[in-house]
C-alpha cells in the first residue's frame, strides 16, 4: 500500500528499512568510487553523488527484476519521506546557522536583486509555456496550479544544492560565492512565499494557519534563545553541552517543522530563520555547529543527493511527446535563468563572466522543487504519476547539467577567480578586510583579540587555534573529523587540553560585547607541518593578512621569556610560504595595548615609516585603526636631514649598488611618496591622523629617535619588517639582530635592553610571484633587452610524451640548442628545479624563459600554468615567463645533419643510399624522445632570423635616413649660400650707392662754395 501521510505505518517495517540501509551503503561506496573518477576533472562531489544514484535507479540497475523488486518497495515509500523530511529539517537548520548576517544584511540589494531578476524572467517563461505543456500532456482542470508549478519549478534555486557545490569548489569565501549562497537563500524563500500565498488565497482555513505558524516560529525563536543561555550556563566547566541538551534543541525543531507541515506550509523557511535567528555565541551554538555539520556533510547531503539521482528514470523518456516536453523545459530553465540574471548584473555593473557563472549556480534545483512535486496524487486530478516522473527528471538533469558546467567555468577560468587582494595596500578602507589571527596559547589568543577590536570598518576575522600533535600519540590515518570537528564522532577533546575552554570563553566574551563574530577554527599537527595548514586556510578563506604571535611572551618583571621553540620555527615556515602578507604581534600583556571596548582611556597608537614595501603595508594596517574613537593614530616619518639623500645616487662605487639603486630603491621612493601623500590628504588633513617627521642621517641617530619614540608612551607600535633595500636610516642596526623575523626596527624595538612599555606587531607583505604567458614573439623581444650589466641567460626548452619528457638548453647568446636530458613525468619538478640551480650555481646563468612543447595529444594532459607556478614557487623566484611553441619535427630538423657519408640525427648514423623519408620512421623514437631540442632550436632560429631580418631592415632604413638627412643638409647649405651672395651683392650694391651720394654731395658742396665767391 502507499502511506498517505507521515502517519501511516507499512505492514511489515524490518524488510523496507533494510532495503533503505543497504542501498544507501551502496550508493555511498559508488558516490566514492565516481568522486574518485571526477574530481581530478574538476567535477564536485554533488555530482558524483548525483550519478552514483542514478546507477542504481530505474534507468540502469533497477531495470533488472530482482534489483527493482529488492529496492522499489511500496512500504519503503514511508522510510524515505521520514529521511527526506528529518534531513531537510537539519540541513536547513544548519545552513540557517552559518549564514553570514551581517554580509546578507549589507548585501541584500545586490543578492535580492540577482535573484528577483532569475524569478521574474522564470515565471514569464513558465506562463508562457504552461499553454504548450497542458495540451502535450492534456490537462484540462485545474490548470492555474499547473501553471503556478510549472513556473516556481523553473525559478527556484535549491539552496542546499547551491552551498554544497560552492563548499565542494572551494570558492565559497570568494565574493561570487558568497553572493551566491545569499541570492539562492533569497530565490527560495520567496518560492515558499509565493506557493504559500497561492495556498492561502486558493484553499479555505489557510489564512489562520498561516496565523498560527508565524506564532509558533515566534516562540520557538525566543525559547532557543533562553535554551542556549541555560545549557552554557549548565556546562561552565566543559568545553561544549551535552549531546542530551543538543538533542532537545533539534527535537524543537523538528516539532515545529512538523507542526508547520502540519498546518499545510513547506517548513523550509521556518528551519533556516530558526537557525539564523540561533544566539551566534556560546557553547551551545559551538556545539550545535560541530555535531551537525560532519554529519550533514558526509553523510545526510550525500545521500539526499543520491536519492535524487535514485528518482530519474529514463524509461518515462519512451514517447517524443514526452522526451520535447523534458528538453523544452530543461532549456526554458537555463536560458529564463541566464536571460533574468544577467539583466540583473548588467544594472548591477557585474562583469559578464560573473554572471554568467552567477546563472548557472541558480538554476541548480532539487530542494522544494521535491516538495510541490511530491504532492497526493489524490489532491489534483491532473498530477497523475506520468507528470510527476518526468518533472523529477527534469529536476535531476537541470542540477546535473549546471553543476557540471560550473564546475567547467570555474576550471576554465581559474586565475580570474583566484583570489587577488592579498596585501593590505590594495584594499580600500571601505572594502572587507579578511585577517586570519593564529594562537598557540590562551595569551596569545586574547592579544589577538584585542588586535581585532582595534580594527574598524567592515571586518571578517578568522581565529585558528595551533595545537601540536604529540610524537608519542601521532597517528598517520586520522580521519577528517578527528582533526577538526570535535564532534562525538572525535578524539579532538584530548588535544589543547584547557585551552580550548579559556579561547572560546574570551571569544565568547569579545562577541558579546562587540557583537562581531570571530570564526574559530582548530588545527591540530606536528610543529613541522603546521605552516602547510595554516598558508592552505589563509588561501581557502581568501584572507588579506596573517597575523601570528611573537614566540616570547612577557613575564610579571616585564621581562621576555621565550615559549616553545617550535613556535619560531612555526613561524619562520609561515613567513617563507604564506599566501599573503604576514604580521608578527609582540604582545605585552600587563603594559601595552588593551582591548578598546569598554576601556575608557583613549589609547596612543604609532606607526613608523621609513620607507618600502614593507612600511607600506603596515601604514595601510594602521589607517583600520583611524576611525576608531578609542584610539588616537600617529604616523612617524623617519627621513634624512637632506631630501635628497633618500633617493637614489647617481653614481655608485660598484656595479651591484647600481643595478640595486635602479631596480629598487628609485621605484619604492617613488612609491612611498606617492602612498604617503595620498595617506596624508585622506587622514591627516580631516584631523583624524597624527603626522610627525623625524630627520636622520645614520642608525645611531635612528636609535636615538626611536628612544624618544618609547618615551611619548604610544600603546602600541606598527612597523614593517623591511624591504628598504640599503637604507642609510638603518645602517649598522642589523648587527644587533636577535630575530631577524621581525626586521631590523622591529628587533630593536622588541630586544629586552630597549623594553618599551608599547605592543609592536611587525609586518611582512607578501612577495607576489607572477607567472606570466608571453607569445614567442614578445618572450624572445625580452631576452635582446638584456644589458651588459646583468647576469647571462638561457632558454630552457621543454617536450612532453605520456610517460617522460624531454629538457633542452640554449646557449648564452640564443643562437644553438642541445639536449639536457630525459626524465619521467612525476619527477620534472625536482629535475628542473636541479637544472636551473646547477646553471646558476656552476655557471652564473639565470634562466630566461622556457618555452614549451604545444602538444595537445599527451595522456594525461599537462596543467603548464600549474607546473610554471610550482617551479616559480620552488626556486623561490619572483617572476618566471613562458610560451609554448608548435612541437612539428620534420626532415629539416635542425638536429638532423648531412655529410658526405650520410645522414645523422642524434649520433645514429644513416648510409647515403638510405632516403631521409625512409630514415625518419626508423628514428622516430628517437625523434619523439628528445624533441625538445629540436624545438627549442627552430624557436631559437626562427627569431634569431626574424630578429637579424629586422636589424638589416632597421640598419637599412637608417642608411635611408641618413642619406636623406645628408640630401636634405646639402640643399640647406646651398640654400643658405645662395642667400648669403646675394645679401652680399646687395650690400655691395648698397655700399656703392652710398659712396655716389657722397660723391653728389661734394659736388654740390663745392658748387655751392664757387658760386658764393
């Protein structure tokens, strides 16, 4: 029989729920088994899960008799209801409990209109097209709840679906992501919304229903509220409540999502503002978060997906009518979808490749789309079994089509997704500022926290708690939730023993006051590895800085005592390796900085600047700390007594000081000046910013400005570690240096014989290495820009087949190539990364580029992009380019040479009788083998030439030029020196009109003198 309702009971309830356990292992093991397939592709789990139950539906396993009866049961309908209905409940409850508020709450334009655009678009195509379907499927009553379906089924957007594929991508503390989740939330509930609206207006009683249900929600919030107070109170001693004060919060919750079933509404909503709406801090939310999302994630949501993929069944497919009716409204959904949002981003200034990947994350389906699906078949004479199964077909392609392309488009496009911000200065003040603070200890947790309070505008701090693993209980196999969850599932509880305790309550403490909320996050392994941990999370959480604590703490005589050793070492990985920039706090408990709520006393804070990337980093720290009214900012400018002793020389006394002072020091002042003057209009000017100028010419006048420094009594210090190049400011301070991890400032300023009373946390920008793809053109243009000044270079030539891959070298001046050698694939990297360090460290050769095989026919394919990055990463250089050039090995080879007793090729010897046509299959191996030299030597000849080309064009044109210029003096010279004879004919001529009008006059004048006599 089929149950009608939750109610009713099956016959015989052993046989059914052993069906359910048994396929459910079953789906699990080929969930894992296509995960294992798909996620070197790039296809997330949902996917695999999505598939794993399709094997076992009606369309493959199923169709088999004794399967299908083993498996399809009508009394096993009701085990299923009861698991759908308690794992909506919880998931729901739990997405409701990691929503970020205050993001939704300051983006809820952006999200609300993604989503109104999707919905509105989605219903106009539903109604359009709902005319078309009831008459291919002959509906002919009730036909405006048809309609109604039709289209919620192609505006919804599952949420669960939607931040389970986000999880799995890694991308959901990405900007999209994040938008995502929140425009998905947003698609649903108003689904709900409108299905429930429909309800209370088309059946009778609803509307008091709907009465009943906005009261019970009201109080169940409120009773969670006064739960969570009681049960934290109960467990002061422990580190989270008992599993029996858990349970009787979700039986709560699991009542009321019953009574709001009850009442005929979907409990969907209910579930996720309970969890919302949930207290953010305390041990019960702690725990309520740990126990349910291991289990939600690795177990319910797998298996809900499944189910989903269980319930296609391809058999529905078996007439044209039916198979237009799924195509037409599977490509209805993508193009309503992809048409509404990206209207919205346009209005929105998205960028389109945002919202197009935006479109296809809100067309995933497989949430409430179940609910209005699995209606009674008795309620609505049109629902009839036939368009209930092709509607859940149409369900499960829609989901399994996005997220694979999803998927795609993220693979596709994973650099522009990648995360960028990744140093403080290029962040506005009024953009999110992401840190990751890390503690050993309780101490250094609350000198975190006060760090945080500090900071204004809007603000996601991230706290990661470091235990060590200890050697004699280090386990090689501890699962996933042994290291992180702490759940009932866990051995956690053994590890940070009382730590734990006192980090949550300071954090508990920290957002009752501030009501911002510290995401705590555990990690537990040996001192060795821990950096690896710590530089993946920063990467995964898209943070901006890294903020760790100093490895001495101060003791009660306000001496520096040093804590464990493996804290420095710890800190020193973390510094090499991290992701973005990294912050060193020197905290002094007792007299430095304290927390800013609730302390009444306005506090003095400092920044030194002298000048570099560093400084730099740490001056845009510090302008977070400007609009904070309990702290009072100075900047103190270190400068030489003379201007122009801070920029560059003209002259040096060797030819690395030059190469020094023109490749650093003239680009970081230029930089500075320009950073500090923006600073210094933004802040300074408004008043909101002290701005002192400190002269100096030499470290010991620095020393002694910084003396002066610790008497003005600042709270707290920021200053960068370094990257000033050679300074004069701080000339001789480095031989001081105690911990260079700080910097030269920094040391001092922290060293037991200077002991200011201030805090000092020291700041590292992060060294961003660049990969950079050049055409061949553009790569060989660089190589000819070379002085004469820097170091020799060499091209290195790389060739791929499916197992090795073969290396080529260039000489010094590009001219020849030769075979370096042949290595398996899975050990390139640390053959390369050997190459180039004997280059340079026996020859003095830097490496200018490398240029790569274009070979698209490899099995497995090569990620270039990836292996250039681990190269760039390994070598530690700061930049590395590549190219690729066209792998073609042909008879003209420049490899293969010619004599007067034959042909040979890589030292194989071919008799003159012997053609080259048919020498080549029999060297082919050979030829494929070391194809990289071959390669690298036609690149290297073809631009030589183009490059000797263009040097006879250019010599040429100058000739011209020059030929011209020498015409176009001639004509000048005659030009002029025909002007200069004629000015000087008529000065002649002008001279001797002049003498014959003296001439005239004196004969006048004598005239004049006879007739008078």
């Amino acid at each position: 029989m089929k149950p009608d309702s939750l109610a009713d009971c099956p016959e015989d309830p052993f046989n059914p729920l052993a069906t359910a356990i048994i396929q459910i292992s079953c789906m699990l093991v080929i969930a894992h088994v296509f995960h294992l397939i798909f996620k070197p592709l790039g296809q997330p789990g949902p996917v695999s899960q999505i598939l794993a139950g399709l094997v076992l539906s009606p369309t493959l396993l199923s169709r088999i008799n004794k399967v299908r009866e083993f498996f399809i049961q009508d009394t096993s309908a009701f085990y299923y209801r009861i698991f759908d209905f308690i794992s909506r409940v919880l998931f729901m409850f739990l997405f409701g409990l990691e929503t970020d508020v205050p993001y939704l709450r300051i983006n809820l334009r952006l999200a609300g209109t993604l989503a109104l655009g999707g919905i509105v678009m989605s219903i106009v195509f539903g109604l359009s097209i709902s005319f078309l379907f009831m008459s291919l499927l002959d509906i002919k009553i009730n036909k405006v709840a048809f309609m109604i379906v039709v289209s919620i089924l192609l505006a919804n957007s599952a949420s669960p679906v939607v931040i389970r594929l986000i999880d799995e991508l890694k991308f959901d503390t990405s900007e999209v992501g994040r938008l995502a989740k929140s425009a998905s939330l947003i698609n649903e509930i108003s689904c709900v919304m409108v299905m429930s609206m429909f309800l209370v207006f088309t059946s009778t009683g609803m509307l008091l229903n709907a009465f009943w249900s906005i009261i019970v929600t009201i109080a169940m919030v409120i009773l969670n509220r006064y739960m969570a107070r009681w049960f934290a109170m109960w467990n002061k001693k422990s580190k989270y409540v008992s599993n029996a004060q858990v349970l009787v919060i979700l039986v709560f919750v699991v009542f009321v999502s019953l009574l709001i079933e009850g009442l005929g509404y979907s409990s969907i909503f209910i579930c996720f503002l309970l969890g919302m709406l949930f207290p953010r801090e305390g041990k019960t939310t702690r725990t309520l978060f740990n126990k349910l999302t291991y289990s939600i994630h690795n177990f319910i949501l797998p298996i809900y997906f499944g189910f989903m993929g269980f319930q296609f069944d391809a058999t529905d497919l078996n007439t044209l009518i039916h198979l237009a009716f799924v195509v037409l409204l599977v490509s209805l959904s993508f193009i309503a979808k992809l048409a509404g949002t990206m209207v919205a981003c346009h209005h929105l200034k998205i960028p389109r490749i945002k919202g197009v990947l935006l479109s296809f994350i809100l067309n995933l389906k497989g949430n409430y789309e179940y609910l209005i699906i699995h209606v009674n078949v008795n309620d609505k004479t049109w629902w009839n079994s036939k368009v209930h199964n092709l509607l859940l077909v149409v369900v499960v392609i829609n989901t399994l089509l996005s997220g694979t392309i999803v998927a795609f488009i993220l693979k596709r496009k994973e650099r522009y997704f990648a995360h960028k911000d990744t140093a403080v200065e290029q962040l506005s003040t009024e953009c999110e500022f992401r840190v990751l603070a890390c503690a050993y200890e309780p101490r250094h947790a609350s000198g975190q926290i006060v760090l945080t309070a500090a900071l204004s505008g809007s603000l996601t701090p991230y706290l990661m708690h470091l235990v060590e693993l200890p050697k004699k209980r280090r386990k090689n196999n501890l699962m996933y939730n042994q290291l992180e969850d702490g759940g009932s599932f866990s051995d956690e509880e053994e590890y940070g023993g009382n730590d734990v305790l006192e980090i949550n309550d300071a954090v508990d403490a920290f957002t009752v006051m501030s009501k911002i909320r510290i995401h705590q996050i555990k990690v537990v392994n040996s001192f060795a590895n821990m950096y690896e941990d710590v530089c993946n999370a920063a990467e995964d959480l898209r943070v901006s800085m890294i903020i760790l604590p100093f490895h001495k703490h101060q003791r009660i005589d306000k001496q520096m005592e040093n804590g464990k050793e493996g804290y420095r070492t710890t800190n020193q990985k973390i510094l090499r390796h991290a992701p973005c920039s990294v912050g060193v706090f020197v905290h002094r408990n007792q007299t430095g900085f304290q927390q800013p709520i609730g302390y009444e006393k306005v506090q003095p804070v400092a920044t030194l600047f002298f000048g570099g990337l560093d400084d730099r980093e740490a001056l845009a720290y510090s302008t977070r700390f400007a609009s904070n009214a309990s702290i009072h900012l100075t900047v103190i400018r270190f400068r030489p007594s003379e201007p122009s002793s801070q920029q560059p020389p003209k002259t040096s006394p060797n030819i690395d000081d030059v190469l020094m002072s023109l490749s650093i020091s003239k680009t970081e002042y230029e930089k500075d000046i320009v950073f500090i003057e923006d600073f210094r209009l933004r802040h300074v000017t408004s008043g909101l910013v002290g701005y002192i100028e400190k002269y100096v010419n030499s470290g010991e006048e620095t020393v002694e400005a910084l003396r002066e420094v610790k008497d003005m009594d600042f709270s707290l210090l920021i200053v960068g570690k370094g990257g000033r190049g050679r300074s004069p400011l701080t000339t001789g301070l480095s031989d001081w240096e105690e911990c260079p991890e700080l910097g030269t400032v920094g040391d001092l300023l922290a060293s037991a014989d200077f002991n200011p009373k201030s805090s000092i946390p020291r700041y590292h920008a992060a060294e961003h290495k660049m990969i950079e793809y050049l055409n061949p053109l553009q790569l060989f243009r660089q190589s000819k820009k070379r002085t004469y000044y820097m170091p020799s270079a060499v091209f290195l030539g790389l060739s791929f087949r499916d197992e090795d891959a073969s290396v080529a070298i260039s000489d010094k001046g590009y001219k020849t190539a030769r075979i370096y050698g042949v290595y398996p694939r899975d050990q390139l990297m640390d053959k390369l990364v050997d190459v180039v360090q004997s280059l340079k460290k026996d020859r003095g050769y830097d490496l200018e580029g490398i240029i790569v095989a274009n070979n698209n026919s490899m099995v497995p394919p090569v990620n270039i992009h990836d292996l250039m990055e681990g190269l760039c990463k390994k070598l530690n250089f700061q930049s590395l380019k590549y190219t690729c050039w066209k792998d073609n090995i042909t008879p003209w080879s420049p490899e293969l040479k010619c004599s007067r007793f034959g042909y040979s090729y890589c030292g194989t010897t071919f008799p003159l009788g012997c053609s080259i046509e048919r020498a080549l299959p029999e060297i082919q191996e050979d030829l494929e083998r070391l194809s990289a030299q071959p390669m690298l030597q036609a690149f290297l000849h073809v631009f030589n030439t183009l490059h000797m080309e263009r040097d006879e064009e250019s010599k040429r044109r100058k000739k011209e030029r020059e030929g011209k210029d020498e015409e176009r003096e001639e004509s000048e010279r005659k030009a002029l020196l025909h002007n200069f004879n004629i000015n000087m004919k008529r000065y002649e001529e002008s001279k001797g009109r002049k003498k014959r009008v003296g001439k005239d006059k004196e004969r006048e004048e004598s005239k004049r003198r006879s007739s008078a006599r």
